[in-house]
C-alpha cells in the first residue's frame, strides 16, 4: 500500500528560521560545552588533534553526499513531487536505499584503507604518534557517515514538508551524547578518548532514529530496500553529479586547510576551536536559512510565484546580515576575549588560546561571505542548476589552496585561514553575479537596499564600543570568577549597542524590532 503525504501548508518564513535557528542554537551550545570539554581534557596535544582529524572524516563525506549534493538535488524533486501530489512516499524510498548502498560500500573501503584516508587527511602525522591515534579513532568513527547521511535525507523530506523541529534538534543529540561519554568515562577513571569515539556512531544511530520517527508520524514512512535504479532516480543522480563535484570543491579547501595545519603542532585543534565559534552565527543563521529557503523557493518557483520567491531570497539576506554583521565585528575586535573565557582552562593554555584567538579573527572577517553563500546558493538549486555552483567552487577552490600553501611559509598555520576566508568571499561575490540573469525572484528589493547600510553603520559604532567595553573589562576579563561576567557584559553591551544604532539609523523600525524579538 501507497502512502501520499498531504501537501504542506503555507510556511510562516520568518518563524521557520527561528524554529531551525533555535534549535541550532542549542545544538552550538551544547557543542561548546563538548569543545570546551575535549579542550580541557586534551588541550592542543596529539590525543585533541588526532580525533579532530578522525571526526572530521565522516563529516567531510556527509557534507559531500548527504547535506551537499544529494540534499541540494533531492528537495527540490521531492518538494515538487508534494506540490504536485505525485507518489513523493515512493521517490523518497527509492533514494535512501540508492544512498544508502553507495554509504554502505563506501564505510568498508574506508574501513580497508583508512591509513591512507588519514594521510589524505593530514599528512604533517605521518612518523608520530597522531597518525596510529587518527587511524584508530576514524576507524571507529566512520560508520557514522551512514547513519547521519540517511538522517539528512529524511531531514529535507520532514523540511519540505515544513516540519522543521525534528531535523533541527537531531544535532542536539550528539552533542549530549558526547558530553555524556566523556563525562561519564571521567567520572569512572576510563579512557576518555575512546569513549569519545565510539560516542560517535552511536550519537548516528540515535539521531537517525529521531528523524524516522517524526517522517513515520508525517505520513512518510522509509523501510529498507534494495536499490531500484528508476528514471526518476536516474534523473536525481545526474542533478546531484554536479552538486557532488561542487561539495568535493568545498570540502578540498578544508582538506587543504587541514593539510596545512597538519604541520605545525596544535595547529588543527586551535583552527578547529575557531571555526567552532565562528560557526555559532554561520550555523545559527546560515543552516536556518539554507534548510528554510530551498524547499520554500522551489515550491514557489513550481507554482510560478515570482513575487513570493523574491520576498522569500530578500527576507532571508536580511536576516542572515542583520545578524552576521554584528557577530563578525565582535569577534573580530575582542577574539582574544571570546576564546580565553570559553576554553582556557585544563589542558588548554593561554598560548593555545592567543593563536585561536588570531584564527578567529580571520575567520571573522568571511562571515557575511559564509553566510550569503547560504543564502545566494538555493536561487540555483531549486531552478535544479548545480552546475553553475560547481563551475564557481573550482575557482574558489584554486584560489583557497594557492593562498594557503603559498603563505604557509610567512604566515604558518594563519595561512589555512587567510585562504578559507578570502576564497568564501570570491565565491560568495560570484554566486551573486550569477543570480543577475534570474531576473525578479533574485533582485534585491528596496527595503534590503535602504537597510544594508544602515547596518554596517550600526556595527561600526558597536565596534567601537565593545573594543572599549574589553579594555575597562580587561582586569576583570583575566579574573577567575569574574570573567563570566565581564564577557556577558561585553556580549549584551555590544548587541543593545547595535539595536539601538540600528533604530536611530532606521535600519529596523520599533515594530519590526519587537516583532523580532517575540518571533
């Protein structure tokens, strides 16, 4: 018997952010909490960065096949297919059991070679003791690519169903898992490190098993099946062929990065406590937006609504700016701030925390470019155009791994940074030219045109007084016991600063501002 999912209602934009953002929001907290933990326990020595590299692994092919690629080609069909009442139920099926194959033999190959999967990785651990741990902890690992990629696939059928809950909050679970097992394994003088590793796979398992749920409870409910290449299927592998190269482009500038940073001791951990802070604004806004905007777009642009799928892209760039501007400017004037109170302590010394500190900074500057990427990249996906994208992340990625082998020698581990940022920024400028032949539903609108300045004008003067706010904190910023405080302090002055700047320049009327606030 065939299940049709009844077509989703009309989405509330604005409140699906939130719902996904809030979510993600938690997910970033509790996975502070987890950094912070491995931080204190490891600090930057060869136990940190060898499961940094381990972890990574799966998480590098789960953005290439699932959240990349295959998600970015499958919404769009899916969602088309619910709008237009055809058996979505049975597309979705086919497609998890196709993805699940090409995982399934992907895990034991990896499983074979997974000494020369850590060299790929990180070469500079070659002839030390990080490589046999790296190799250890990714064989451990990697079957998680299986179970989070099967759950992104039935996170975008629950996402383009406008159920957005489930799929956001399924990152919150590994978190606690993780918390829980080095926790726990600490509490009863275990070794901490494995318990940290096989956290993984099960923290997959446990995740999966969230989204099947709540797709079951919407109507559709996937079982196992043996692949059936169809048409249809077909079709979708050819989408998402292009998408695939243009993740594998992504996902080689942060192999070069990883590379580079391989070579210098402890560089990998502080690079990856960085991106970990600067990725609280990206993942908060940014996925928000990406998970939201995509399959909302497609529906309009398969019901021919130009007007609402221009409302839609502007809405979104507005609020991913209204929030990464800020964030950006904060961390790049008090980095040094952020990092010390979060994860100076135990094993995490204040020279690990002065070179994260320097990262950040850089990070920080690409975090609009991170972000409009977000928001500039669906404008392709729902026409089903990934190979304009892909065309685009070649370009990007030449650039990130001349900038980041070509510095190496004058900026050491800084120049995987430089190169991530800068590169970001050259996508971010090209994905914007390439949506100039769209025509309407990818025109900036007026009132995004008239608040854009305004914001940049209200970020500098936070700018100016947060930079203040740290040098009167700075005593109590370096304080046991007070340093809290004075970080909470700079944190809330620096946001009631930007409001407040943006109402007086009319970047936000009072009404839209409570309104953002309730919502």
């Amino acid at each position: 018997m065939t299940t049709t999912a009844a077509k989703p209602k009309k989405i509330r934009l604005l409140a699906s952010f939130f719902t996904v953002s809030s979510w993600t929001l938690a997910s970033r907290i509790m996975g502070f909490v987890r950094d912070i933990l491995i931080a204190a326990f490891f600090g930057s020595g060869p136990v940190a960065e060898a499961f940094q590299v381990a972890f990574a692994l799966p998480n590098m092919f789960r953005r290439f096949f699932a959240e990349g690629a295959f998600n970015m080609a499958f919404v769009p069909m899916f969602s088309k297919k619910l709008e237009s009442g055809e058996n979505a139920r049975e597309f979705a099926q086919n497609a998890m059991a196709g993805l699940a194959s090409i995982l399934i033999a992907l895990t034991l190959i990896a499983q074979l070679f997974m000494p020369w999967f850590v060299l790929a990785m990180a070469s500079g651990f070659q002839g030390d003791e990080r490589f046999d741990l790296a190799t250890d902890f990714a064989r451990i690992c990697f079957p998680y690519i299986l179970f989070i990629s099967l759950a992104a696939l039935l996170s975008g059928v629950l996402n383009s169903m406008g159920r957005f809950a489930a799929a956001a909050a399924a990152p919150v679970v590994l978190n606690i898992i993780l918390i829980a097992a080095m926790a726990g394994t600490w509490a009863l003088d275990g070794n901490i490190a494995r318990a940290l590793a096989w956290g993984v796979p099960i923290a997959g398992v446990a995740q999966l098993g969230l989204v099947w749920i709540a797709a079951s409870r919407a109507g559709i409910r996937l079982l196992p099946q043996l692949p059936r290449f169809t048409p249809e299927i077909r079709r979708l592998a050819m989408i998402a062929a292009p998408a695939a190269l243009a993740g594998g482009v992504v996902q080689i500038n942060l192999l070069v990065g990883r590379q580079v940073a391989s070579y210098y001791d402890g560089a990998i951990q502080w690079l990856s406590v960085a991106d970990r802070l600067y990725q609280l604004p990206l993942g908060v806004v940014g996925i928000a937006i990406g998970v939201v905007l995509l399959p909302d777009l497609s529906r309009k642009l398969q019901s021919g609504d130009t007007d609402g799928g221009q409302y839609a892209f502007n809405r979104a760039a507005e609020f991913a700016l209204a929030l990464t501007i800020p964030a950006a400017v904060g961390l790049l004037v008090v980095p040094q701030a952020v990092v010390s109170v979060l994860f100076e302590r135990g094993a995490f010394t204040a020279l690990d925390a002065q070179n994260t500190a320097a990262a950040l900074a850089i990070y920080a500057i690409g975090l609009p470019a991170f972000v409009l990427q977000k928001v500039f990249q669906p404008l392709y996906f729902a026409r089903e155009d990934t190979k304009t994208p892909f065309y685009f992340a070649l370009v990007s990625m030449v650039l990130n791994a001349a900038l980041a082998i070509g510095l190496s020698a004058q900026f050491g581990y800084l120049a995987a940074a430089i190169g991530t940022t800068l590169s970001s920024v050259i996508l971010a400028i090209l994905l914007y030219f390439g949506t100039r032949r769209m025509g309407n539903a990818a025109a900036f609108d007026e009132r995004l045109l008239r608040a854009v300045p305004r914001m940049l004008a209200a970020a500098v003067i936070m700018g100016v007084v947060t930079y203040g706010l740290g040098v009167v904190l700075e005593t109590w910023l370096a304080t046991t016991g007070l340093r809290y405080a004075a970080l909470a302090i700079l944190i809330i002055g620096g946001i009631a600063t930007y409001f407040a700047a943006c109402l007086a320049f009319g970047a936000f009327t009072k009404q839209g501002l409570r309104n953002f606030v309730k919502r």
